[in-house]
C-alpha cells in the first residue's frame, strides 16, 4: 500500500494537532494513521478494482474514491458518509494499492501578495486592497480569508457579462451606460436581476452589481425578493465577489 504525502509538509502549520499527526503519517503511513488524517482532510484511495462505494442513497462503482472521514477499528478500515457520523461501512483494505491525502484549503493567506491577486484592478485599486488587508471581517471580526470570497452563480456571472458590457474600470471614464445621479457630476452604472420567487423561495434572489465614479470599488448584493435583506459584498473580479456581511 503507497502512500503519496507530497502535499502534507506543504500545510503543516495551520493546526498544532494536525502538524502531530502529519508528523506520525510521515513517519509510518499506515491504516491507523491514515484514519486519523482524515480528521483533518480528505482522503483519496486507489484500488486494484473497482469497488462499490455508498454516496448518499446511491452507490458508485470506480477504481479511484475520496473519502470525507475514516476510521480505524480492530485493524479494519470504514468510512463515513458524512463526516459527524457515528457508524462506517467496511473498505476491503486488502484492494487498496495507493492512497493520497487531499489538504484542505488554506483558512489564511501566506501573505498580502496572495490576497491580492485575488483582486482584479479593474475593480479596485492599489490603496483599496491594502485596506482590505489591513481592516476586519464583519462576520467573524478577523483579517479576510480565502472562504471571504465566493463564487457567482450562473446568474451571477451572465449579470457581470452585461456589466462588463459599459464597466471598463473604476478609474475609465463612464460609458453610456452610466446615468446621472441626483447630486454632484458623479454618474451610476447598475445592472439587476430580478428573481422571480417569492421571500426565502429556492427560486433564487435579487441581484445587483453597481459602480459610482467617486467611489473606487464595485459593489455586490445578493437580496431576497421584496424584502430588502441578503447579502452584500464588492466584485473583485469576474467570477468572484468578497462577502462583507448578510442582514
């Protein structure tokens, strides 16, 4: 049984705990101590055949499975199908010819280089990502991390492409597609889709991205329909927003 830990010294660091157990998996990368790793991370295992694996109510037949949780008892191996579970089903360990661990996402970034290349500069500028850098989070009151920023639905990114259409960057000069604003020569670019769900429905929410000439940022917001309420966040590129907060 082969074990690839080429990744594991890569994310050591994080977790007092997990840093013990990467050191023992490296030391001795066996049944048990693959167990163990999988309170930290997924775990992919390749078999000599295809074995049938429970995925929720269906069963999957493949050579190649991740698993989200393991456990070790009496020498046997089981996996879990969430990762609270109490109970496992049974893997034919005699069937495993390699398995690799698959680390988490990091929950920091290394440094502010790598949060800002997050960050399209069509979207913002130098000054707005450093303070970014250097402010707090309103939802869990430490400096933002990776998971801040999510990912646009599908409706989402076909919202952004029409934005795009006008929105040539914070420091352009407005295209038609701009429209005045009540006071000042400052000018508004919006674009919105309306959901066609009702309050709290699955069918989705109202979405608005928007640009005003004297403010160097982008702004995003995700609302329930006819409420008022959802979350709010600034565009950082085409495919991805930063969250800010939800009310």
């Amino acid at each position: 049984m082969k074990a690839i830990l080429d990744a594991l010294p890569t994310v050591m660091g994080q977790n007092e705990r997990m840093d013990a157990v990467i050191e023992s998996v490296l030391k001795e990368a066996n049944l048990e101590e693959m167990a163990r790793l999988s309170n930290y991370m997924k775990i992919k295992i390749k078999f000599s055949l295809p074995v049938s694996i429970r995925i929720g109510r269906r069963y999957k037949e493949s050579n190649t499975h991740t698993f989200v949780a393991l456990f070790e008892k009496n020498g046997n191996l089981y996996y879990k199908q969430r990762r609270t579970a109490r109970t496992g089903r049974p893997i034919s360990t005699y069937l495993i010819e390699s398995w690799e661990p698959i680390p988490r996402r990091s929950t920091e970034f290394r440094d502010y280089q790598e949060f800002a290349k997050k960050i399209d500069r069509r979207f913002m500028d130098e000054k707005g990502i450093k303070d970014l850098w250097n402010s707090k989070s309103g939802q869990h009151g430490g400096q933002y991390r990776p998971n801040d920023f999510r990912k646009l639905s599908k409706t989402g990114i076909r919202l952004v492409k029409e934005f795009m259409h006008y929105f040539n960057g914070i420091d352009a000069e407005p295209s038609e597609g701009y429209r005045d604003v009540s006071e000042g020569d400052n000018k508004v670019l919006s674009r919105k889709h309306y959901s066609t769900g009702q309050m709290n429905s699955q069918f989705g929410r109202d979405i608005t991205v928007s640009h005003q000439t004297n403010i160097p940022r982008v702004y995003w917001s995700s609302e329930y329909p006819g409420c008022g309420n959802g979350r709010y966040g600034l565009l950082v590129n085409e495919r991805e927003y930063l969250w800010l907060e939800d009310d």
